[in-house]
C-alpha cells in the first residue's frame, strides 16, 4: 500500500516562535491517521502546509507524489479541507453552498448540481436543502462543510477538529459519515485532541506536541506507554481499602494507589476482563464493600502526562494557531 501523505522533516516559524520542529509523518492511500496534541501543539499549522495555505520554512511534503510548495495547483486539486469551524455562507441555503463550492471547482452548472443532489442526500441534509444555512444546527453545517469539501471527489481530506463543539450525538454522527468515506477509499488526515475519536476512527495515529512528533502508533501502542490498565475499586470504608490492597496484590504489576479520602484503590494490571474476573473472585466473601469497580484504560491525558508531563491542554507557552480555512 503506498502513501498517499509523505512529510519529512517540516519546519515552520513566525518571527522568533519556532512552530513546527522537523515533523515527520506518513499516511497510507485508504487509511485514516489520527494526529493528536493539545491546542496550540502545531496540528492545524500542518494542516495548513499540506493543503497549501501556508508555506514551510523547511523540511518537504508530498501529497499523492504532488510537491506541496512546487506544484500546488495540481495539490488543490485532489484534496479536500474541513477546518475547526464550518465554513458554509450563512444566507445561502445548503443546496446553494455546494452549488457554489461545485462552481468554483470548475465542474459546470449541471454537474455542480448534480454532485450536490447526491451530497446532499449522503449526508442526510436533503430535507433542508432550500432552507438557509443559518437555519441548520451545529451538526447540520458541520455535515454540510465536509459535504462540499467532497464536492470534487477528492483523493485526500484534512479535517481539522471536525466535531468541535458538537453535542454528543452529532460527535457519533460525524464518526459514522467519517468511516463511510474511508470504506470509499477516501485517504483522511483527521487532526483531534481526543484520543477516543481516534481511537474510534483511525488506523495509526501520530502525537505532536510544541511542534516536535513525541510518539506514534496504534491507540493500543501508545496507551501501552502510559502503563497499560488500571482496576479501580471504590469500598465502603478505610479498613475495606486495606483489606482490598491485601488481597488483590498478587493481580498489580506495580505498586497500588490509595486514597483514603475517595476509599478508591487503584492497581496498574495486565490481562484485561479476565482480570476484572478474578479480582471479584478474590474479594468474594471477603467482608469488603465494594461499591464501585472497573476497569480503565488509559486516555489522552494519561498519555500526555507520561510522555510531557503536562496534560492535554494547551501547552505553556505554545502560540495559539489560526483556523482560517478555505476550499
């Protein structure tokens, strides 16, 4: 499978601020790359270098065999950009914005139409099609941006945060029109800070935080990082916390956490369910209450408090980066 994405050792600064440190990454033809890191961290200012808003000050990167900086007519042509913020005009109706989209691509009245006919019906916006777009909810004109961001069947979408601030359901309705355009072929760069949308919707993923590449791999390899699993139990006094750490010593990998106030014990283990299982075999009969039990895996916090010691907020001292996007 060949790569579709090649980046390879990209730099960028404004003025004295050093954005981008050598960042290198890859994403194969077909595939989803979930690139991960706080606000600030540098994702979207590749972004905007890939899709050629924004000029590198080193470094290459190729798009499809395509030289962003020396071809970036041919770039413009086979990809697809869905910033942080949907970017549909607000007194044109959603049939309208695509039309419009499908114009500026060249692609004539009639085939404009008809591609927007079948957007629009994809993406589940067909009954609102003649209403202005300042009529449709958060999700609605995320679902309509990333509709005319495949106006012309690009080979390779950006999508930049594409469910911030949507609510809950729209987040998983958004995951599930993303997965439909993978299954098509299509080759997604998807930019988050949430370690379960990536978890959920890309094949590997790549972690950049004050511009530099701090890790890479599966969901699975980079939480293995973090130490793997943890069983948390919650018992109803002191005396059951002790009690509790006792028996289930033999099940830690490394040493257990207690804390008297929240009567939580928490044990770094490996072995999954099957461990769940046997640490309620252990506690039973015991005389321990146990009021609360699970099993954790770590999230994107726990990976960016082990890997820089600070969590997935912005970081200190990062320069806040732009969302400016356009077609």
């Amino acid at each position: 499978m060949s790569d579709a994405v090649v980046v390879e050792g990209l730099v960028k600064k404004f003025g004295d601020f050093t954005a981008l440190r050598g960042v290198d990454l890859t994403v194969a033809r077909g595939t989803v790359l979930g690139l991960l890191g706080p606000n600030g961290a540098g994702k979207t200012t590749v972004v905007r270098i890939l899709s050629t808003l924004l000029r590198a000050d080193g470094g290459r990167a190729e798009i499809t065999g395509l030289d962003v900086a020396t071809q970036a007519d041919q770039v413009r042509s086979v990809i697809g950009l869905t910033g942080q913020y949907a970017a549909v005009d607000e007194y044109l109706t959603g049939e309208e914005n695509l039309e419009m989209v499908g114009r500026l691509y060249r692609l004539g009245k009639k085939e404009s139409r008809r591609r927007a006919g079948e957007l629009l019906e994809r993406f589940d916006l067909t009954d609102a099609a003649r209403r202005p777009a300042k009529t449709y909810s958060g999700g609605m004109r995320r679902r309509l941006d990333i509709a005319a961001s495949l106006i012309a069947r690009p080979q390779v979408l950006f999508l930049d945060e594409p469910t911030t601030g949507l609510d809950p359901r729209s987040r998983l309705g958004m995951w599930e029109f993303i997965a439909d355009l993978v299954s098509d072929g299509t080759t997604i760069l998807l930019t988050t800070q949430y370690l379960e949308e990536a978890d959920r919707l890309a094949d590997r993923m790549v972690v950049i935080d004050r511009g530099s590449v701090i890790a890479r791999g599966t969901a699975d390899e980079l939480k293995a990082q973090v130490g793997g699993e943890r069983l948390e139990l919650t018992v109803g006094s002191v005396e059951g916390l002790g009690r509790a750490a006792e028996l289930l010593r033999p099940l830690a990998v490394d040493d257990a956490q207690r804390d008297e106030q929240t009567r939580r014990l928490t044990l770094p283990v490996k072995g999954g369910a099957a461990t769940l299982a046997e640490a309620l075999r252990l506690l039973e009969g015991s005389g321990v209450e146990l009021l609360d039990v699970g099993l954790r895996r770590p999230d994107l916090d726990d990976v960016f408090l082990t890997l820089t010691g600070h969590s997935a907020d912005a970081a200190e001292g990062s320069a806040p980066e732009t969302t400016e996007t356009t077609r």
